[in-house]
C-alpha cells in the first residue's frame, strides 16, 4: 500500500485510492470477507401536535 504525504491529493482522489488499496487486499484474501454486525432499524408514528 503506497503511504502519502498528509494533505496531499483531494479528498475524493484520497478516498478513491484507499478504496482502491482495501479492495485489492480484499480480493487477494479471496474477495470476501464477513463483518460481525447485525443491522437494526426501528419506526414509530409521529405523535400529534398538541
């Protein structure tokens, strides 16, 4: 993974290229990877105004 001066690039062209780097690292482990979170999303009706 090339390392790079802080502050240089944009902040998209830092990000595209992290991404860049992970995915590569990513795939040379075999392309998957599990992540042990579970996703959790809970509605309510809005009360009304008094």
């Amino acid at each position: 993974m090339a390392v790079r001066r802080a502050g240089s690039g944009s902040a998209p062209d830092r990000s595209a290229a992290v991404l860049d780097e992970v995915g590569a690292a990513v795939d040379a482990l075999g392309g998957r990877f599990t992540m042990p979170y579970t996703t959790v999303a809970l509605t309510a009706p809005r009360s009304a105004s008094t």
